[in-house]
C-alpha cells in the first residue's frame, strides 16, 4: 500500500472521529432543550398550517364560483411531510448494504435510509460528501452532485450555487465550506430549512483534515 493512500485513510479516519465527536457534543450545552423546542415550533405550525387549511376550505365552499374566481387570491399551504423529514434524513442518503449507517434504524422503499434522530442523518451526509472529497477529489457543486444524485442536477446545481455563492464548476475548499454545503443540500432534500446549529459544529472536520496534512 503506497504512502500516499496511507495518508489518505488517516485524514479520513481523523476527519470520521471529529465527526462522532460532535454528535457526542449535541447531547451538551443545553442542545437538547434547543431541539425540543425546534420540534415543538415545528408541531404548531403544522398544528396552525391545518386549520388554516380547513378554514380556507369552509370559507371557499359558501362561495359561488364568482366569488372563488374573485378571492384575494390567500393560499393555505398544507403541512406535508417529505422523505427527509420522515425519515430523520435530511440529505436523503441511501443506506449502504450490509453497512448500516450509526443510528440508522431501516430503510424505506426507496433505498433511503431511516435514522433515530436528524442529527444521525446529517453525520451520515457528512460521511458521504468527507469520502467524495477525501477519496474521489470531489470538489466542484458539480462534481458533488454527479455522484450524489441521478436527475435534477442542474436545478440542484444552480440552488447550491446561489445559496453558497460558488459557481458550479468551479473548485471550492469543500471541508471548509462544509456546514453550509450540508445545510443548503438538507434544504434542498427536505424543502424546510433545519437549524443551522446542526451544521456549524462540521467545522471541525476541516480543522481535523488539515492536522492530518501537516
């Protein structure tokens, strides 16, 4: 085994520790308080989103089709859940046979894979794009997305653009930049933006790679 490939597992397997050091972190500092209260803001807007949803309907039922043709033109936008959010998944990662991710619990129909908590899911997403860099040399929106995705890549491509700022062609410091990769990419997958306290401790995954160079 060359040298070169030796280093490579050894960043790796540091940048994999940072990463299960982290999730041990979000168990401190009051983290759990803040995801309760996460979870319970997102219970009361659902909560709200259906009656409004019902009381939208009562009203467009005692309005003749004149009247519906005329409204003020208000919207109410039904709670739905998607994948990634049913599933604690929030990059939408497939599970990876006879290698079930830390704190995957099964898998849907689809080959996604089901996690315990959403914090599960994003390490699994920050495992997958650590290997497309340390490992492929990913390190275009471009490059990322050719491997991570089958179809809508150059709608994907042009969200994670605008939201990083990054052209997708273009090579970018894929470990410095990855909290905000992770969060754009949940929010594309899942169609809700997730707290960014989620993502901000990935930060040291970078500082772990670097140390590793030296």
């Amino acid at each position: 085994m060359s040298e070169r490939t030796l280093r490579v597992q050894a960043y790796t397997f540091a940048c994999l520790a940072a990463i299960s050091a982290i999730a041990g972190a979000a168990t401190s500092f009051g983290y759990l308080e803040m995801k309760a209260a996460y979870r319970a803001e997102q219970a009361r807007s659902s909560a709200l989103s259906a009656q409004l949803q019902k009381a939208m309907t009562a009203r467009d039922e005692g309005q003749d089709e004149d009247q519906a043709t005329g409204s003020g033109g208000e919207t109410a936008v039904a709670a739905v859940k998607t994948l990634a959010i049913r599933n604690n998944n929030p990059l939408n990662v497939k599970t990876v046979k006879g290698r079930p991710w830390f704190g995957q619990i099964a898998v849907d129909k689809h080959g996604h894979a089901v996690f315990d908590t959403p914090e599960h899911g994003i390490r699994a997403g920050a495992n997958v794009l650590l290997n497309y860099y340390a490992v492929h040399g990913l390190d275009t929106l471009e490059g990322i997305l050719s491997r991570f995705c089958t179809g809508n890549r150059e709608e994907y491509a042009t969200f994670l653009s605008r939201r990083l700022g990054i052209p997708p062609d273009v090579k970018f410091d894929v470990l410095a930049r990855l909290p905000e990769l992770l969060h754009a990419m949940a929010r594309f997958e899942s169609g809700q933006e997730w707290p960014r306290e989620l993502f901000t401790g990935y930060s040291l995954v970078a500082t772990a790679y670097r140390k590793g160079q030296r």
